[in-house]
C-alpha cells in the first residue's frame, strides 16, 4: 500500500534556475556543463561550501560571487498546477521533498512556503549525499518512516528514477503535470 509521495524540486516542483542563469550569462555554459555540474555536485554534497561555489562559478562567468544567488533566485519558478496536486495528495499520503542542493534551497523553501506542502524536506547537502545514490532515498525513507514499496519517488530526471527504484520505491519520470496524474492513477493513488 502507498503511503507517501516524494517530489524531486528542479524540473519538478520548480524549474531549474541555476541552469537558466548561467545559459543567459554564460556563452560558453553548454561546452563547461560537464565541469560546472561537477561543481553543483560538490556544494550540494558539501564537499565545498555555497560560498565556494559562488567563487568558482565567479571565476567562471566574471560576476561577483556575492551577486549570483541573488540572480538565480529571482530566475526560480515553482509549478503551481504541482502545489496543487501535492495539497490534494496530502489528504491520503505524506508528501516529501527530496532534492540535490546546497544551503541556498533553504531561500527557497521560505519563499515559496515549501515547508506548508512538504515535510519532510530532504535537502541533499545536508546529509552529504545526491541523488541517485541509494543512501539518498534511503535517508528519505527513514525520515518519512516508511518502506521503500510503500512510497512513490517522482524526478524529471531518469537517472534519478532508476536510482530510486534500485532501492525499491515506485518511480516515475516527471514530463508534465497532467502525465504525471495518469502515471499515480495506474499506480493506485487515490485523489
């Protein structure tokens, strides 16, 4: 029996701002994708700290380091059709987050209220794992008190879901709201 659904945040439940940023300031962001996500990697794993990762990506675009979070929070979109979905959910299910990010997604969380639709929130520098590591979904089992078959895993990203069912969870790759509803349905999830 299903008890709990987790939601990816970036390309998921919001879009994914970093990415935006740095195509719009970076001309060369498609040819250092590689180097700039192993960057991402380290801060969302806390290998480096945010201010770490501002100076690198500071060195890398020529913009202050203090002026790149401000830049990339003002591009962060969150689904509202997503939010609405999650409040219909929680009145069956428990409803979590788990996400690969550093301190910076605390911003986030309080300005979009993310903790009223979303608890446990598991932030991946926090426990200095990412996803699709197994330890990453099992670190959201045990907040949420669960076992892995009792619990649907949603991402936008199919390493992430193919991670996640290595460890047992029922996944689905996230395209758009309206598919992901048909997807739970043939699940079994109830609304």
């Amino acid at each position: 029996m299903i008890k709990a659904i987790i939601f990816d945040f970036g390309g998921v439940v919001g879009n994914d701002p970093g990415w935006l940023w740095l195509q719009e300031v970076h001309p060369q962001a498609k040819k250092r994708r590689k180097y700039i996500q192993n960057l991402a990697e380290k801060s969302d794993t806390a290998e480096i700290s945010s201010d770490e990762f501002a100076q690198l990506l500071a060195e890398e675009t020529d913009i202050p380091a203090d002026k790149i979070w401000p830049a990339v929070l003002k591009k962060t979109i969150v689904n509202e059709d997503i939010l609405h979905l999650v409040g219909q959910l929680k009145k069956n299910y428990s409803v979590g987050m788990l996400t690969n990010f550093n301190e910076w997604f605390n911003d986030i969380v309080n300005r979009y209220k993310l903790g009223d639709n979303f608890d446990p929130i598991i932030v991946s520098y926090k426990y200095k794992v990412v996803k699709p590591q197994p330890e990453a979904f099992r670190i959201a089992l045990s907040n949420m008190n669960i076992q892995p078959y009792e619990a649907i895993f949603i991402d936008d990203k199919r390493r992430n879901v193919i991670g996640a069912k290595k460890v047992g969870l029922n996944s689905v790759v996230f395209t758009t709201t309206d598919n992901l509803v048909k997807k739970l349905k043939k699940i079994g999830v109830q609304f």
